[in-house]
C-alpha cells in the first residue's frame, strides 16, 4: 500500500468504457509475456478491505485455468508485511532471475480513486501506513482505493469492498485478455496470410465486458 500524488498517464479508470480493453492494452505496453519466468505478486491483506485489492486480485488470477505463470498473494494465502520480505529473498535466489509485477493497493487524491495506473519500477508497499518494507516489481500495478492523507489504516479500514471488488476483477480479466491478446498475435505473426485486425472478435471480446 502506497500513497499517489504524481499525474497519472498511463491509466486507466476501472467504471470507463472499454476499459477492459484499454487496460490489457497498457500490459501489453509494459508486461514480457515472452517471458517464461513471469511472477505476478499481489500484495495485501484479506484484513483489510481497502488494501485487498492485491490477494483479490491474486485469486481471480490463480481461478483462471488458462492463465499460465506463477501468483504469489491470494485471499488464502496472502502476501504482506509479515512475509514480504522472505518471499522477495527467496524470489531473488531463484536460479534465472524472474521478472516481477507487482501489485497493490494504494491511496491518491479523490478525483483520481477508482483508477488502475501501470509503471515502470518498483512498489514500495507499506509507504502510505509508514511501514518500512523492501520494494518490489519490475513493473508496478496500482488501484487508486481512496483517499490519502490522513488516518490512512482507517481509511483502508473503511474503503467499500466493492470498489476494492471491483477494481481487482478488472484488473485480473484485463490481464488474462492481455495474454490472450498476447497468444492471438504470435499466431498471425507467425502466418503471413491472416490479419490480427478482427482480435476483439477473434478472442470473444464480447465476453470480457
């Protein structure tokens, strides 16, 4: 959990128009699904219904059957501050050095809740509620879930689990319609003769809505 202030360019708002679409579009912008060695850590606590956005977001990854790489942080098995710390020693010991999105909650101004924002670097978790915990992620996947500022574990406390619902189903869907995205192109790249315009219907996009 993190605090927002900066002007948010790539992002997008979880109630928009197409924004399913529009977010895989930034994944695909920012992710290496070429990458074998994709983990995907989502951080957060169940305890808290503002900072669930990652453990939320974690499950609805792990539910998706078709979705291949690893996920670290589920509703069951969360990934927070008690543990954070040696799940990134044991990441970094692996033997191929993994590339890391990582996401989580955090709070921003009130004009910008309700936004998904994709960066490059790190998240620095804890950074809202003045926990000092490592930095993690090669790419950094953040839901704007209220406001900060002031009594930020209470704000968290009381942020509606709907709008933490909410942004984590999008999230997830987006980034498994990323990889299917990902998957239709490598297809018609690899054939001269089809054309990858038609991909909203080619993958069902309809059902992504």
């Amino acid at each position: 959990m993190q605090k927002v202030n900066e002007t948010l360019n790539a992002s997008v708002h979880h109630e928009q128009t197409g924004a399913l679409w529009h977010l895989s579009d930034l994944f695909l912008q920012h992710v290496p699904f070429d990458n074998e060695q994709l983990i995907f850590c989502c951080i957060g606590t169940d305890r808290s219904t503002g900072d669930a956005l990652g453990p939320l977001t974690g499950s609805f990854l792990s539910n998706f059957h078709s979705f291949p790489f690893e996920v670290i942080g589920t509703l069951e098995n969360p990934l927070h501050a008690i543990n954070l710390a040696s799940t990134l020693e044991e990441i970094q010991q692996r033997p191929t050095a993994p590339f890391v999105i990582a996401i989580d909650a955090c709070l921003g101004n009130e004009k910008n809740i309700g936004q998904i924002v994709v960066q490059e670097g790190p998240l620095f978790p804890g950074k809202a509620v003045k926990k000092e915990l490592p930095p993690i992620g090669d790419i950094s996947i953040k839901g704007i879930v209220n406001v900060g500022g002031f009594m930020e574990m209470l704000v968290l406390q009381n942020t509606r689990l709907n709008v933490t619902y909410s942004m984590s189903n999008k999230i997830a869907r987006a980034l498994l319609l990323s990889w299917q995205r990902h998957l239709l192109k490598k297809k018609y790249d690899g054939d001269d003769n089809t054309d990858y315009s038609n991909a909203r219907q080619q993958i069902g996009y309809s059902n992504f809505r």
